[in-house]
C-alpha cells in the first residue's frame, strides 16, 4: 500500500513510541494544568523533547540570528561525542522526539551524522534543521544511513537576490542542488526518511514570492512547505522584514505609530513542561529563545538532566511564567 507522505511522517514518529513515553507525556501535560490551576510550577514528568545544540558556528550571515550576526556573548564551539551520548543514555527512555539544532550549522560538526546514529540507536526520533549549503554527496550518503527522521530546510527567497537578502552569504543554487542531490538519492534508495520540510521565513521582501513557492518545492519534491513568521529583535520601532500581509506576521500596528505583538503573551508556557534546550558545552536553557544562554538552570557535564529539571532556578523560572511573564525579557517577543 502507498503511503502518503505526511502519514510517512506520522509512522516514523509512531514507532519511536513506547508506554514508557507516552506515560511520560500525559505526566507532563496533567502537571502543565494542574500547575496553571493552582499557580505554583508542578512537575511530574521528564523531559520528553530536547534540543541539542550540535555547533554554534555558521557560514552564513542571517541579520537577525546571533551566530549570523556574530554576536554572542556565550562561548562558542562543538559538543563532544562523549557528552552527547551521555545526554542520551540518561533521557532516552522518555525522549520522544529530539532536535539536533539550537544555534549554528550542524553540518558544521565534523561528526554530525555520528550524533545522530547515536540517539537512533537508542530508540530516538530525531530531526535537523540546515540551510542545506553542506548536502555534499558524501554528506547525503552519511545522511541517510543515520536513522534521521526529519530534515527542515531553511529556505527564504526563490532567486538568489531574494535569498541572500536574508540569508547573506548563501548561494541558493548550492542549496537546491543539495535538496535534490538527497531527495532523489533516498527515493532511488527506496527509503522513506528523512522526512524532507523546507520551511520559508515570511519577510516583507520575500512575501511577493509565495504564490509561486509551490510549484518551486515541488519541482524539488520536498514532501512538506512550511510557512513561518519571523521573529524580529527591536520590532517596536518596525522593520523592512516586517510583511505587509499581516496573516504571515508576528506584529501588528499599535495604532501609535509603533508595532506590538499580534497575539498577547499568557502566563503560561508549555514548552516549560515539555523538555529544554542544551547548549553545546552542556548548559541547560529554557527554550529556543534564550539563544545567548542567558537563563541557566544548571550543566549536564556535572548533574543529570533528571536532577536539573526540577532543581530550584528551573522551578523558580515556571514559577514566575505563572506569575507574570512580561517580566522575563526573552519572553517579550514570543507568544508560544
């Protein structure tokens, strides 16, 4: 029977499945509730997703990224092999679904795919996001002998003066090159992963694209278009990348001549119950959006995630989402 291709996805993550997992997350979300009833932080569960942050180097220049931009003030690096084993053997037994991306390229990681062997070995559903200047032959073949699941590919513009708009440095004919050198590689292959999504930021200079996105991606074949609004550091004030569309936008106007967030942040968050953010020298951070490490709740290289995920800074952190959000500055700019 032909499968189609999103149940293709569905099944990859199925079968990473198990009780254990599953248990663990209606855990995670009863404690998520009952900790938003009572307003005090609750945890029941571990970790059921992670990111892991493979690299923070980068070869292109996105302007509003922090390894584009050059601009942290955290230390920057590559995790070891031993490190991210160890985060594994640790979490696997609850982790259902692992990001092997925080900041940077992860191809950019001389044993890349050597990561993301390790997680499949141990029963983890496992996922990337690239900006695909590094899907070289060999890199394919690594690729789809790792056991990935899932490939989101960043791609902002259909020509290369729109692309490198946003994605500075990069040459958008290496990166079609590179999505179809592994999109026909596995189908040859007779494989169903990885699950390939190529995700579009929605600016105000690419948005004029969109109609014509589609026929693009399938003459790629990518199984999944994802569009997606872009977070802007400095909003208030507007910006070019703001589009004109306001559906594909984060941001309205405030009616003051300045811009505000579309959707009002609540006092709740999710993702605090439902896993962390590791850096690539073993720091744990809340989310996505503390992207300079800014809130450290403690180093898997000295302590289990398990004795993190409930110590006294991380509790404290869920405790103030509950109370009052705005005061927490990398909530400003995110609505979960």
């Amino acid at each position: 029977m032909q499968l189609s291709k999103k149940r293709i996805q569905w099944l990859g993550y199925w079968q990473h499945l198990s009780f254990s997992k599953i248990w663990n997350l209606i855990q995670l979300y009863l404690s998520f509730q009952v900790s938003r009833l009572l307003q005090r932080p609750i945890m029941w569960g571990r970790p059921a997703t992670l990111s892991i942050e493979p690299t923070t180097s980068c070869n292109l220049r996105c302007p509003e990224c922090p390894s584009g931009l050059r601009s942290f003030t955290r230390p920057t690096g590559m995790i070891a092999i031993g490190l991210f084993e160890k985060i594994i053997q640790e979490n696997h037994q609850h982790l259902h679904y692992l990001h092997l991306y925080f900041q940077g390229e992860p191809f950019l990681h001389p044993h890349f795919t050597k990561l993301i062997e390790i997680a499949h070995t141990y029963g983890v559903y496992t996922a990337t996001s690239t900006n695909a200047h590094y899907l070289t032959q060999a890199n394919v073949a690594k690729t789809l002998q790792s056991g990935l699941r899932q490939l989101i590919v960043s791609v902002d513009g259909i020509t290369q003066e729109i692309y490198e708009n946003y994605r500075v440095g990069g040459k958008l004919a290496k990166v079609e090159e590179g999505i179809r050198r592994l999109i026909q590689t596995r189908n040859e292959r007779n494989l169903r992963y990885p699950y390939v999504i190529l995700q579009f930021l929605v600016t105000g200079v690419n948005e004029h694209q969109i109609p014509a996105l589609q026929e693009w991606c399938e003459n790629l074949e990518v199984d999944e278009l994802q569009l997606k609004s872009t977070q802007i550091y400095n909003y208030e004030d507007g910006s070019p990348l703001i589009p004109t569309n306001l559906e594909y936008s984060r941001y309205i106007p405030d009616g003051k001549g300045k811009w505000k967030l579309k959707k009002q942040p609540e006092n709740k968050c999710w993702r605090m119950w439902q896993g962390s953010v590791i850096t690539w020298d073993g720091r744990v951070v809340p989310c996505c959006f503390d992207k300079d490490a800014s809130h450290v709740f403690g180093s898997v290289k000295e302590n289990s995630l398990a004795s993190i995920w409930r110590n006294a800074p991380y509790q404290a952190f869920r405790g103030q989402l509950l109370a009052d959000r705005t005061q927490i500055e990398i909530c400003s700019n995110c609505t979960e």
